[in-house]
C-alpha cells in the first residue's frame, strides 16, 4: 500500500443523508423504508479541516464528493468546505456527484462561485420530465434542470449522468440534446449494476406493497449472481487475482461517520441491508465477518481521533493487505478488483460525450 507521501486523491461522504429515495439505494429498502442500519451523520466545517488540514490538501491533486448513502449538497457546510480547500490549493481538482434536486438557484450560484477552476458537478438525471423520478423518487426533473442551469450559467461546469434502464432507455437521445442546449460539459450513461438475482427489482410504497419493477434496458449485459455462483462462490474468490483499484489512483475513502478506509465497497458492508430471504445471505454473512476481521487488524481509524497521515502510514495499514489480498481474499476485493468477479460494478464502463 502506498505511503501518506503519496497520496493524491480522497473521496469524501460528508453526510449520509439525502431527500431522496432512489429504490436501488442501500439508504432505502426497496425505496420504502429507511434502512435502520445507517444512522444520520454530517460532517462539520470544523470536522473538515481538521481532516483535510493545510497538509493534506497541499499534496492532493484532488478529492470527491460522493459516499455510499447520502448526497453532498445535503450538507450546509459543503460551500465553505469548497472554498477553503480553494483557499489553500487553487490547483485542486473538485468533483461533486448529486442528484441535483435540493437548494435553491441562489445556492447552486454560490457553489460555481466556491469552486476552484478545476471542478465537475455530476447531476444525476436518469430520463426526462415523465421518467426522471421513477427511478430518483423524491426530486423533481424540472428543479434539478432549473438548479442545474442556475450553476452552469453561474460559471460552473457540469455533467448529466444518466443511468438507463427499460423505462427510459428511449429517452437516451433527447436527454443528451437537451443537456448541450443547457450547457453541459459532457454527457454520461451506463446501465444500472445494481440488478442482483433478478432482472425484475420490485418498488414498494410506504406499506411495503409492490407497485411496479424496474427492469434492465434492452440488450444489458447483467452479470446476476446466480445460484450456481453463490454454490461455487468460494472458488471464484479463490481464483481471483486482485489489483487494488486505489493503489493506483493513490486514494483513500472517508465515510460519513470519519472513519478511514481504502475504497468505498469496503466501507459499506456494515450498513447494507438484507433481507432475511435473500438469496446471497450465506455470502453476505461472510463478507461481514471478513469486514470485522478487516477492522479488529487495522484499528481505530477514525480521522478524527487520528491524522490521516498516522492511519496511512501506520504498520497495520501497509501489512495487512498482503494478508486480505493473499491467503485470506476478501469477497468485496474480489469482487471489484478481481480478474474473476461475482458482480463486478460497470461504472468504469460508462460511455460519455464531451458536449
């Protein structure tokens, strides 16, 4: 593993909460109610620079702003957030991934204003005004456009990223006109990852009763874990060489509760929730045991109670990945960064156009 000295990129969740109820993500069970394993945290402006002192952001090239469960802009203090990192490093590159639908256009002004010159905001639009929220339920297509527009002409630069599924995919075209009418950078579309067992994921209202599915578009190549890859899951694993993705992007991942961790993949495992029938129950049972595993050999790494510099450059952080790398694979690295995957998210596979 790389030394603090070398680290070039962080991806920060700030808060994990947001305003909507997108049926696929973790923060949500199937859109309805909310997941109990997460508890609603934020970061503090004082939080921030005691993370990110003068330091770290000198040596970055730059950081994230996504996470696993909640939305960036959700967080009051993410424009004096930008504006210090600004203040310290003009020459940091800062991306901002959101669904675009809370604030006023005030406030997406202010943030163009905050940004250093070097920036990206992805806004998250999955089809138009009639399909948009079957999917990003709880916004509204034609405020994230209005926010949208708001921050663009306000001198920020932005990009559409739309996730296609059956409902929308025929909107591809018209979203991607409409995003170079309004001044969008760059236009992005992947299909969704995140169909397990099934093609058809079902959305469920308040009462927990099944009102419509979401399917896969047309022609997608979803790689389900099927029965006879939960029966022979441990020989995948086994035969699985793992390249570290954040080894060679040189980064770290800090969650909404400041704790330290390589990638995003293995800091979700606490909070995801699965039903008691779930197909993939014996895997998930082992990756949580491997992730305590993980945690009781690497120790307190929350940046709070330690500088990012002591956790990088600790023995346990450089070991112990000869250990969840090697003998011990974890499932979660196997997965992501495997040459053999159970399910390997497509994210790196998007298709974009520069606008």
């Amino acid at each position: 593993m790389f030394k603090f000295n070398q680290l070039e990129n962080i991806h920060l969740e700030i808060t994990n909460r947001c305003q909507a109820s997108c049926p696929m993500c973790s923060r949500n069970i199937h859109g309805a109610l909310e997941n109990p394993l997460i508890k609603n945290q934020d970061w503090t402006i004082t939080d921030f620079k005691q993370i990110l002192t003068t330091e770290v952001l000198q040596q970055l090239k730059g950081f994230y702003l996504c996470g696993n469960f909640g939305d960036p802009i959700i967080n009051n203090d993410l424009i004096d957030m930008c504006g210090y990192s600004r203040d310290i490093n003009p020459n940091l590159y800062i991306r901002i991934h959101t669904n675009g639908g809370a604030r006023n256009t005030d406030w997406w002004k202010k943030l163009a204003k905050a940004l250093p010159p070097e920036h990206n905001v992805i806004f998250a639009i999955d089809g138009l005004a009639d399909t948009h929220s079957l999917y990003r339920v709880g916004t509204d297509f034609n405020k994230v456009l209005e926010n949208a527009k708001a921050f663009i002409n306000a001198g920020g630069t932005a990009e559409w990223a739309f996730i296609k599924f059956k409902h929308n995919e025929h909107q591809l075209l018209a979203a991607e006109a409409l995003a170079k009418e309004h001044g969008f950078a760059r236009f992005t579309y992947k299909d969704s990852a995140r169909f397990v067992a099934t093609e058809q994921f079902p959305v469920y209202d308040a009462a927990g009763n099944t009102t419509r599915y979401l399917e896969p578009p047309t022609g997608s190549k979803i790689n389900l874990i099927t029965q006879d890859v939960i029966d022979n899951y441990k020989d995948i694993v086994d035969a699985s060489e793992i390249d570290c993705y954040v080894t060679q992007t040189k980064e770290i991942y800090i969650d909404a509760y400041k704790k330290i961790m390589p990638c995003c993949f293995l800091a979700s495992i606490p909070y995801n929730y699965a039903a008691a029938n779930d197909a993939t129950k014996t895997i998930r049972l082992e990756i949580e045991q491997q992730y305590a595993d993980l945690i009781n050999d690497l120790g307190n790494t929350n940046a709070l109670e330690h500088t990012v510099q002591s956790v990088i450059d600790s023995d346990a952080w450089q070991t112990v990945w000869n250990k969840y790398w090697g003998a011990e694979k974890l499932i979660t690295c196997a997965r992501t960064c495997g040459v053999n995957k159970l399910s390997k998210p497509k994210d790196q596979f998007i298709e974009h156009t520069e606008l």
